[in-house]
C-alpha cells in the first residue's frame, strides 16, 4: 500500500490528489464463499502480490523476525496472505502477528499460520519483553512515550504526515473499540508532538492528518503548541477521525481555523437525542458548536459531520431527519456504515439482528455488507441515500 513512486519507481501507480490521499490500485479478486451472494465486487488494494514477493525476496540479510500488522478486522485476508508469503520465504524465520485484527478477534488471529499472536500495543512490557525473547535476547529499555511514535522518517519523501498526539478515549461509546485498543488516555508532550511536525515538515510534508481518538480532550497538553507551530509554518490538518462536536466552542474552533485545520470531521452520529448510543454530545452542546465553527472560518468545504448508519434497530426517519437538519445548519453529512466490534457493548445486540455469522467470520464485520441492517446492503438503497445526502451537501443551510 506504499504510495511512493520512489520506492517502487517502475511500477505504475494512480496519481494521489494534491493532499497525499490516494486513490490505491486495486484488483478484483474471487469472493471468500461466505460472501458469495453480496451484490459488491471483492478487491485487492495495492501492489500485485508477485512484485510484493519479488520485493521481499531481495532482502538481504533476510530478517530475524516478521512482524505483521493488521488494521479492519474484516482486512485479515490481507495479513493471511502477508503471514503465507513470509512463512515461504524464510520457513525459519519466527512470524508474529498483531495490530487492530489481531486484539479484537484473537482467537481468529491465532488460527493463521503466524508463529505467535501479540494482542494490544507492542509497547506494553509485556509485549516488549515477548517480542525479545522471540531473538532469544533481553528487551531494551522502551523509549519514552514510545506508543506516540510514528516512524514517519521510514519513509524517504512522505507526501504527507500522519500525528498521533494520544492514545485511547475518555469515553465510552457502545459501538466503539478504543478502549479495547487502548485502555486509558494518555497523551504525548507537547516536546514531542512538536518534534514530530519539526522533522514532517523537513521532509517537506505540508499536509498532516491527525489520528487521535480523543483529539480536543485536554488540548492545552501538546495541541495548542502544536496549531501555533502549523499556523507559523502555513501546514494544512485534517482530522479524518471525528472529534468531539462538544468541545468545539468559540475558542477550540479559532485556533483550530488559524492552525490550518481544511477537513473536519464530526462526530454526530445522530440527532435523535432520545436514541443515543453514546453520551458525547446535546441539542444544545451541537448548535453552539455550529455557530461557533461558522464564526472561526469553517464553511460547508471544510466540514462534514459523520451520522452512523446500519446500527441495529435504526431508525431510517431519525436518519433522514439528522440529515436534514445538518444541512440546515450548513453542515453537510458523510454516512459512516456501522461495522460491529466485538468486545463492544453493542456487538451482542449486532449479533441478535444479524443474519451474518458476526462472531465465527470477521469478514461479516464489512461495513459495506450493512450487516445489521434488515435486507442488508442494496444499491437501490445505496443511491437513495447517497442522493439524499448529495442533496443537502450541494444545497446546505437552504433557509
Ligand atoms: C486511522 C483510522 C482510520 C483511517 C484509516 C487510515 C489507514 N489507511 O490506515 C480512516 C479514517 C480511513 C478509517 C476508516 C474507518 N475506520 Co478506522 N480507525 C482508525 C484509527 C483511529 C487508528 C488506527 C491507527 O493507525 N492507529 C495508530 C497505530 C500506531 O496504532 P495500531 O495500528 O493499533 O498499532 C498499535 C498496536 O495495535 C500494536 N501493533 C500494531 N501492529 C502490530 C504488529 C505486531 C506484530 C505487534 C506485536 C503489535 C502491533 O502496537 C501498535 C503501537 O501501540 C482506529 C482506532 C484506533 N484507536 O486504533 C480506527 C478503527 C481501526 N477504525 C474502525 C472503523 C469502524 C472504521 C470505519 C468502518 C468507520 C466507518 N464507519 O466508516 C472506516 C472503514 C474504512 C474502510 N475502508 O473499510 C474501527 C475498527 C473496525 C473493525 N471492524 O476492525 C477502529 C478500531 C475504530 C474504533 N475505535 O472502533 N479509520
Ligand atoms: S467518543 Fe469517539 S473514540 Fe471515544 S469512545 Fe466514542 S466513538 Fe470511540
């Protein structure tokens, strides 16, 4: 998925847009059985496996040890296919799996062909001191604040930045994994954080995104530096993630604005107030943050508000009326299909609606199945939806 034309300078690759985001080539590739009835085509992103394998091939030394990562749990074909293909090159060469995939359904993880499954951060001491014993040597110690360290510089000419100022979440959402994942808030020094942005920008990164959970929770820790230093340096940051809509008053969002904040993204999930599945936001709390975003700058191209869509017993009007009423605010609204997590609260209710095998096959947890919404994934439903939030997003504030 490496997009540098200079890692891989012969091989043709889809231009990215001017921000560094993709688009990936990608390969249709035989449905897995269980999906045979899906009305979607299956895809490969990325490199051909050959090239990768050709790549891999040519390193030399061969390595001591194959780490894995996995991110969607529903992606773990993906590490299948990585774990097999390392297991051939250097039969004797341990192969450890973890990551995202690997935390959240374990016991899966452990029936691929890796060695060992390390769930949770690889930073934990634990994990560190696991991780070492497999080269039969001691741990070293871990580098302060090391789970808040992203080896950006691995890259030789990044097109942009990703910044990890925290880990984890203050709050507790029932369809969300960031407690799984990250048991805890914490968060890096603003030493730290500016560090980071110092050598992006070095490297002539202009475009950073943020992939915090919790990004505006204790923000006068390492963010308010942090958009003092982009404003100096002309950075432009998008938040992909959605943040918190309660914490965006008048203040958060002329900072946010000044710091070159282009794309943000809100997490509203819905204005039916009586059926929140979370206790992150009001009536109240929504519209002073609206007001407060138009006042800063922020128009209609630079903010989308996330509504979560194919949540068990969803209510299709309460979605319609969310949309609508975004718009009439002048904030336009981008669907986020709900993907059901085990270990979340909400998974056993997804379960019960579900007629897919939710907890047996992770592939079911696509969040372009609609798995737990009745019918399931339709393009004539699609389009309907899709015309209905173009209509606000071409149209916003039409009062
Ligand atoms: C960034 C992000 C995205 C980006 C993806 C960018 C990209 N290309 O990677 C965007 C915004 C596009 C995205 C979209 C979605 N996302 Co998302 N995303 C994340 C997020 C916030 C961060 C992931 C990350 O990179 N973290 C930083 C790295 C450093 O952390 P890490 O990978 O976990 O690595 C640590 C450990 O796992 C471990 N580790 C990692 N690898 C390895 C390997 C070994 C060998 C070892 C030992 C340890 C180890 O050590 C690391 C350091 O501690 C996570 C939430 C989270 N807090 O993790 C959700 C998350 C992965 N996303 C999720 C969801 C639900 C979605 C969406 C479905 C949302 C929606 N409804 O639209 C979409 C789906 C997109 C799709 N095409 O299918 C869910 C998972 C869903 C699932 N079934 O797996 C998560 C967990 C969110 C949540 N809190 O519930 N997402
Ligand atoms: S506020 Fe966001 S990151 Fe935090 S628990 Fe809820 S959905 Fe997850």
């Amino acid at each position: 998925m490496d997009t540098l034309e200079r890692t891989w300078a012969d091989i043709p690759w889809p231009r990215p847009r001017p921000d560094g985001r993709g688009p990936y080539p990608k390969t249709e590739i035989p449905k897995p059985a269980v999906l045979a009835q899906v009305p979607r085509r299956f895809c490969r992103y990325g490199h051909d496996p050959a090239r990768v394998e050709a790549a891999l091939a040519a390193l030399s030394p061969p390595p001591d040890l194959v780490l894995v990562t996995s991110i969607m749990t529903y992606w773990y074909p993906g590490v299948d296919e990585a774990v097999r293909l390392c297991r051939r090159l250097w039969p004797r060469v341990p192969v450890v799996v973890g990551g995202v995939y690997a935390t959240l359904c374990p016991e899966h993880a452990r029936r691929l062909e890796a060695d060992h499954c390390i769930c949770g951060p690889l930073e934990t001491p634990e994990n560190w001191a696991a991780l070492w014993r497999l080269l039969g040597a001691s741990a070293p110690s871990l580098p302060d604040h090391a789970g808040l360290r992203l080896a950006h510089e691995l890259y030789a000419a990044p097109d942009f930045g990703v910044l990890l100022g925290s880990r984890g979440c203050p709050f507790a959402c029932a369809y969300c994994a960031s407690r799984l994942l990250s048991p805890g808030f914490c968060q890096a020094p603003a030493r730290l954080v500016l560090e980071r942005l110092r050598s992006l920008h070095a490297q002539g990164v202009r475009h950073v995104a943020f992939y915090d959970d919790a990004l505006l929770v204790a923000p006068e820790t390492w963010l308010w530096s942090a958009l003092a230093w982009c404003a100096e340096h002309h950075m432009t940051l998008h938040t992909p993630n959605a943040v918190h809509v309660r914490a965006l008053t008048p203040d958060v969002c002329r900072r946010l604005w000044r710091g070159g904040v282009r794309t943000l993204r809100l997490g509203l999930e819905t204005l039916d107030f009586n059926h929140r599945l979370d206790a992150k936001l009001t009536l109240e709390e929504w519209e002073q943050a609206v007001a407060a975003l138009h006042a800063a700058g922020f128009g209609a191209e630079h903010v989308r508000a996330y509504v979560l869509f194919g949540l068990p017993d969803e209510d299709d009007d309460a979605t319609a009326a969310t949309i609508a009423e975004a718009g009439r605010l002048g904030i336009p609204v981008e669907l986020a299909f709900y993907s059901p997590i085990p270990g979340t609260p909400l998974f056993a209710r997804a379960e019960r609606v579900s007629p897919w095998p939710l907890a047996e096959e992770p592939l079911t947890h696509n969040n372009s199945l609609w798995p737990c919404r009745p019918g399931g994934f339709s393009w004539a439903e699609a389009a309907r939806w899709k015309t209905l939030v173009r209509q606000v997003q071409r149209n916003p504030n039409p009062q």
